[in-house]
C-alpha cells in the first residue's frame, strides 16, 4: 500500500505550521524527513498517521481516502524520541500490548513476542521493567512494540537521537535489516544528514513547515533543487560565496576571480551564490579545479583522521573538512583551497542551475 | 599528609542546636517529664513511672476516641484520594481555563482552618444554616448538634471540601508531567481511555500520590481546629477524635499526666502508621 499526501497542510490559528505538501511514499519504501528542529518532521508524521487532522488537503493511504479516518482505525505504529513504554508492565507486556489490544491468540502473541525480542536482543530482558532497561534496551522496547502489530506505516521521530553515540551507531545499522522484509512504509525523521544517507531510500528535506525537495536519497544530495534544500542537506553546513559572472569568469566580491566550469559556461551573466560542500574544501590543492580562499581560522576540531577547520571567507563562515590531521592555529591566515569544479551554482531566488 | 585537627568548626552549629533545642527537644521532653510523673501543682512532683501510660491504654475512652479517629481518617482518604483524581483527570491540561481551575481548587486551601470551621458550623445549621435548612426543606432529619450520624456526615463533608483540593492539586501535578507522546503512542495502540488511565496516568502519578496519602493520613490523624469550631465532639462523645479528647484531658480536667502519657502515644501511633503507609507503598514501587 503507498500513502499519498495530497495539498496537505496544517494550519493552528494564524500561524502555518505545515505548507500545502505533496508526497508518495511507494509501498515498502524507507523515506526520511530531513530537518532541524521546528522543520515540521513530527507535525508531518502525525498528519501522516492521523494524530493530527489536516486544514486543507487529503490523506490516502493504499488508494483509500484516510483523511478523517482516525489514528485508532489506521494500522500505524510510532517511535518518540522519549523512550515511550508503559511504566508498570514488563518488557514482554509492553511488546505484547497492541497485540492483546488487537484481541490475538495468546499463543500467536507468544511467538510474535519472542521473534521481535530475539530480533532486538531484548529476549533476557523480557520480565523486567522499563525503568530498570537501559536507554538502548528501552528504546529497542518501543520498537518492538512498533514492530510487533505489523503496521502498515511505521514512523519513527528521531528515535536515536536520545541515545548515547555507541548505542546511535548499533541501532543504526540495525534499522535497515528490521525492515529489510516486510512490505510497510518507513518514515524516519532526522535532523542528520548522515542518518539520511546512511539508510538510502528517499529523502524529504523540511524547511520552516516546508518540503523543499522529496526525492531518492542520493539524488537529493547530489541535486539539490535549492540552496535552501542543500543547507538542509550538509553537515557540516555548506559554505557560500557570492559571485559575480562576468564573461568566462566568476568574480568574488573581494575582487578574486576564476574561471566558470565548464558545465556552467551557458550562463548568463549577473549575481550568483555559488555552494560548495565541506570536503570540497582543503589545505591542499585537489580535484580539478582548486581555487584558493583565504581566511581567518575560528577552529579547528582534530578527530582521529580527519580535520573540521573554521574559517572566515568574506564575512562568512566556510568550513572544510579534510583527510589527516591539520592543527591550524585559531585566528591564524591561512590559505585552503575549493574545487570549484564541484560548486553548486544557484540563482538569486536560490533556485539551483 | 598533615592533616589539621580542629573541632571549633563545631561552633557553627551551636545557634541550631540552640534553637532546635529550645523549640522541639525541651517541650518535648517536658512531656516526657511530665508523663512519668504526678503533680499536684507548686512543681511538686512524684515519680509515677508507666501508669499514667497503662491508664491511657486500658482506658476504654482512649480506645474509643482512637477507633473513631481510624474511621473518620480511614474515610475521607477512601473519599478524598479517588474523588481528588477523579477532578485532577476532568481539569484541561491546557488553555486559558487551567489558572482558573488551579485557582478555584486552591481556594479551600488559603481559608484558615477556624474559619473554615466557622463556616460550615453555620452553613450547617438546621434553623438558619442553607445546608441545614435545604436538607430539612426536602424532608430530611438533620441536625447535626442532635445526632451522631449527622455530626459525621457534616464533619467529612467538611473535610473532603477542605482538603480534596490538596489531592487534586498533587495528582494534577503529575498528570501534566506526562508527557504527550506517551497519549499518542497509547492512541497508536488503541488502548481504551480506562487502559490509558489503568496504564500510563496511574503509575505515572503513584509518586504524588503516596505523598498525597501521607500528608492527608497525617493532617487528618492530627485534625482538631475544624473540628473543635464544627462540633467541639459531640454531640455526646461521637465525634471526639484523639486530639479533641487530649485537650480535654489536659486542659478541661488537667490530668497533665495521663494527658502527657497519650501525647506520646498518638504521636507514636502516627509515626509508626506514617511509617507502615510509606513501606508499603514504597515496597510496591520497587516490585
């Protein structure tokens, strides 16, 4: 079954909290919503799921018009990023919990039970409480129960995020094989781009209520439709330069110039703002066209192989991130080198050309 | 390491021990005093060892008073906890309605406990009182300054307006910290409103619930200024709980003694149900 929102918009009083949106998730597909914070992620999963009515718009859900249809009488299971599992009842109750709601054999629960338990390695943990579980444990609890009913729609809101960076990266990577055979639509809401393209499918990337680009993960990434939709899509964010064409070259507000790339050379002249993503940035001359920028170092984080410098460029912030270890001095000039070959190259509405 | 040895750090608690001393431990142990001892008055006093304790034991007033007290306590908590999260579960959780319904539950509570008393002595009285009057309009028998039955009728009904504010306000309390995902996710399951209540807003308030207990258990062991201003314990004896029956020892017949003997038995009494509450309830928690 596919959902597919239709003109889907919520508005509470005057303000919009989610503008008119269109969106297919295909059956069996994993689909991340890509956000900061207030995007709209979870607002857009409740719409989804039927916690919430929209203004305007239709829900349809395997051909079907669910729109009113309330979350009860939908099959949608959900995971919070607050670890959500009844208090008093132990792990096995909680994952057996919508099963017994949904009137099941009891032993037909029994062995839904110990299947998810065994596949969320939570089977030793069955007779005790949430309270006494770990973050993990409690987490892989709720996703277990979200699992169990075999929903038709399962959204997860940031379910990792209240966990600690060891347990992040298990649960991560586990993810993708719970969901690798079954046939429901997975809606996971991030605000990490890594998260989006470590698990593939499709990518929604949210800004301020809105979808500004729905679409296979990698092609999001590599195209994005707007500046906007890059920004929301970069980590760390991408930097941004203001540049003027003039004939075959770019002229940077400093007065700094470098030819157009070729694939570029059909525009016209006038104002752009040219995105260029971290790693193609570094102290050292690489790709195919490397053009110097200077600045001022801000910071510099050293992890293990690889190095985040800070710098100013023209009265903004650029970061690079580079292989091997560059202990630039803060406030430090420092000459570090963009491949513009790789430049993204927007409009002055940001429209990406 | 050379490691200083210094005691006159000591000194710094002095000004509390003084004061603690001078407000707790020396009228305590004046009672103490006096509950072993037999007067006369002139501070001429006579070691009397337990009697006064074995008196106050084996008297049938003081088993009387006592059962009375376990009845009427047993009672408004049987009343005041269900009714008080029956009213924190109907109060909005959100919106302009929440100060107002916050404000009107703590009304009963910033009354002084006399005038609350006063209050309902004169809203209950058969001839002029509105309660008095109205139950005697549709038929009933009331008077509470005739009948037993009817002083306590009045008396907990006095002490559920009172205090079930008290109940609401805590239970409240922990209804708004729960979280919303948590009504979501049970929407999600499609549990039923009596399973949401069963399985996320119960256990979730069981904190301030036991506090909730404890603290009515303990005033309402305790109560007397209400009491005293409504019936004074009658009519008769009926509705003469333990402290009402301890002043009029101590003061109305000056029995210090005995009066001191039961002081540190009810304070006893407390302490030891205050502390079998707790376990309990504590217990179960851990369970």
């Amino acid at each position: 079954m596919s959902l597919e929102l239709r003109r889907v918009s919520l508005r509470v009083g005057a303000e919009t909290h989610i503008h008119p949106v269109d969106l297919v998730c295909e059956p069996g597909s994993f689909n991340v919503l890509l956000g900061t914070t207030l995007a709209g992620k979870t607002t857009l999963m409740k719409l989804m799921a039927g916690l919430e009515r929209p203004t305007s718009g239709e829900v349809h859900f395997g051909g079907r018009d669910v729109t009113g249809v309330s979350v009860r009488n939908r099959n949608v299971s959900m995971v919070y990023q607050q670890f959500i599992n009844y208090p008093n009842m132990t792990v096995y109750e909680n994952i057996a919990s919508p099963l017994k709601v949904a009137r099941m054999a009891d032993d037909e629960i029994k062995r839904r039970v110990g299947t998810f338990a065994e596949l969320l390695r939570l089977t030793p943990m069955l007779d005790r409480r949430p309270s006494e579980l770990s973050g993990g444990q409690q987490q892989r609890t709720a996703m277990a129960r979200a699992l169990v009913k075999d929903a038709d729609l399962v959204l997860l809101d940031e379910p990792l995020a209240n966990l600690d960076f060891k347990l992040r990266e298990e649960l991560r990577d586990e993810l993708p094989r719970l969901f690798a055979d079954r046939d429901c639509i997975v809606v996971y809401a991030t605000t990490e781009p890594v998260e989006a393209l470590l698990f593939g499918g499709h990518t929604a990337c949210l800004y301020e209520g809105r979808v500004v680009q729905f679409g296979p993960t990698g092609e999001v990434y590599r195209s994005p439709a707007d500046l906007t939709s890059a920004q929301v899509f970069s980590d760390p964010p991408i930097n941004t330069a203001q540049v003027t064409k003039a004939g075959g070259d770019f002229h940077l507000v400093d007065g700094g110039r470098f030819p157009v790339p070729a694939r570029h050379a059909g525009l016209a002249d006038g104002a752009y703002t040219l995105g260029v993503r971290p790693h193609h940035v570094s102290p050292a001359p690489k790709g195919t066209q490397p053009v110097a920028v200077e600045g001022t170092v801000l910071v510099t984080e050293l992890s293990g192989s690889e190095s985040i410098i800070h710098f100013t460029f023209h009265e903004r912030t650029w970061v690079s991130q580079a292989h091997g270890i560059h202990p630039f001095e803060v406030g430090t000039r420092q000459r570090l080198y963009a491949d513009m070959s790789k430049a993204l190259v927007f409009d002055e509405t940001g429209r990406r050309l | 390491m050379n490691k200083t040895h210094d005691n006159r750090a000591w000194f710094f608690v002095l000004p509390v021990v003084a004061l603690v001393a001078f407000n707790a431990v020396i009228p305590l142990m004046t009672v103490v005093n006096y509950s072993v001892q037999e007067t006369f008055g002139d501070n001429v006093f006579f070691w009397a060892g337990v009697t006064w304790f074995e008196q106050v034991l084996q008297s049938e007033r003081f088993h009387n008073a006592l059962g009375r007290q376990l009845i009427f306590t047993f009672t408004i908590l049987a009343i005041e906890i269900p009714l008080g999260v029956a009213i924190a579960l109907a109060m909005p959780r959100k919106g302009p309605w929440v100060p107002v319904c916050l404000v009107l539950m703590a009304l009963p509570l910033l009354i002084p406990w006399n005038v609350v008393g006063a209050m309902w002595n004169i809203f209950a009285l058969p001839d002029i009182g509105l309660l008095g009057r109205s139950l005697n309009a549709l038929g009933f028998d009331y008077n509470f300054t005739r009948q037993p039955g009817d002083a306590w009728f009045t008396l907990i009904l006095m002490d559920v307006w009172h205090w079930t504010s008290l109940v609401v306000l805590l239970a409240y309390a922990g209804l708004v910290s729960i979280p919303d995902a948590y009504y979501q996710a049970a929407k999600i399951d499609g549990a039923s409103p009596f399973a949401i209540f069963r399985y996320i807003q119960l256990p979730k308030m069981k904190r301030v619930l036991t506090i909730a207990v404890l603290l009515r258990f303990m005033d309402s062991f305790m109560i007397y200024t209400e009491l005293s201003v409504l019936t004074g314990g009658g009519p008769g004896n009926s509705t003469t709980l333990l402290s009402i029956d301890l002043v009029k020892i101590a003061l109305g017949q000056f029995d210090l003694g005995p009066a001191a003997a039961m002081s540190l038995i009810y304070f006893l009494i407390i302490l030891l149900l205050s502390w079998v509450f707790y376990t309990l309830m504590m217990r179960n928690e851990q369970q």
